[in-house]
C-alpha cells in the first residue's frame, strides 16, 4: 500500500483544487490546507463576513487540535474558546453526533449560567475549580478513546457543502 503524501502548507488552490488532492495527499493534511486557507480570507476580510461552513471547519479544527494537545480545558484557555458558542452544531453538521454530544458535556462541566460567551468562559476557567477539572478530564479520557480522527468527516462536509467554502 502506498503511503499516502502529507501537504506540507495552503499555496493558493481553489476549494475544488484542494478536493482533487484527495487520495494522494493525507486527509488531515487537506483539512489542514482548507483551515490554512479559511484564516488568510478572515485576514483579508474579516471573521465575521466568512460563511458558516468556514467557521465550521476553523471550529472543528481548532477543537481537535487543542483537545488532542491537552484536552477540553485547553480548548476552553486558548483563543480556540470564540467556538465554543458554534462548536456542538459544527460537530453534529459534519456527522459527529456522538462527539457534539460529548462536547456539549465538557460546556456543562464549565457550569455557565446564561450566554455561553468568550467572556463567560474566561471568568469560569480563571476560577480555580477541582470538580470542574475531574469533569473536563473524564470527557478528555472518553474523546481520546472514542473520537478519533475529525478530518474524515470534516473533508465530508467539506465537499457536500463546497459551494459555501470559497478560498484561492
């Protein structure tokens, strides 16, 4: 079997350029591409003027890369927390249903009342708080031996929904 080729970096390619690499190039590393390519237009244009499905892809992304480097609470400390308000409904619009779930269970372990906010989680994670942390680290323990790989999914959605997600 052929190994299959890892895309070292976004240099350009249209949505559908991207999509054509599929089968030569490693899925996470095209995942990869398309978030590369999604923060150059916020960049250029703004966060607010990208379309849904792109903040879906930054949002998917940024979950799985900060919950496999240190968990949800990682996640909910770093920038990556401006999706936490999106998150759960990005994850159940790529298929993730059973991950959305558990993703909604690391939100109630944060224990916010009202508006799930940037502000709202820095306030509950600048607290010290040990039955927060036990909560956060048994959705950790079931993300890390049940989720797996989000890009398979994601590179799914992705080209369901091409139309919507427009880079060059």
């Amino acid at each position: 079997m052929d190994e299959l080729k890892w895309l070292d970096e976004y240099s350009g390619q249209s949505t559908d350029e991207l999509i054509a690499l599929e089968g030569e190039y490693r899925t996470d590393s095209l995942v990869l591409a398309f978030e590369q390519a999604i923060d150059q237009k916020a960049v250029q244009i703004g966060n607010d003027d990208l379309t849904d499905e792109e903040r879906i892809i930054l949002a998917v992304e940024a979950l799985e890369r900060e919950v496999n480097n240190g968990g949800y609470a990682q996640f909910f400390v770093n920038s990556s927390k401006e999706f936490a308000p999106i998150i759960v409904d990005a994850l159940n619009r790529i298929g993730c249903v059973e991950t959305a779930a558990l993703t909604q269970e690391a939100i109630d372990a944060l224990g916010i009342v009202g508006s799930l906010s940037v502000e709202a989680i820095d306030r509950v994670m600048d607290e010290q708080s040990d039955q927060r942390d036990q909560k956060l680290e048994v959705c950790d323990d079931k993300y890390y031996s049940v989720v797996g790989d989000l890009s398979k999914p994601l590179l799914g959605f992705i080209k369901r929904n091409k139309e919507q997600i427009i880079i060059s």
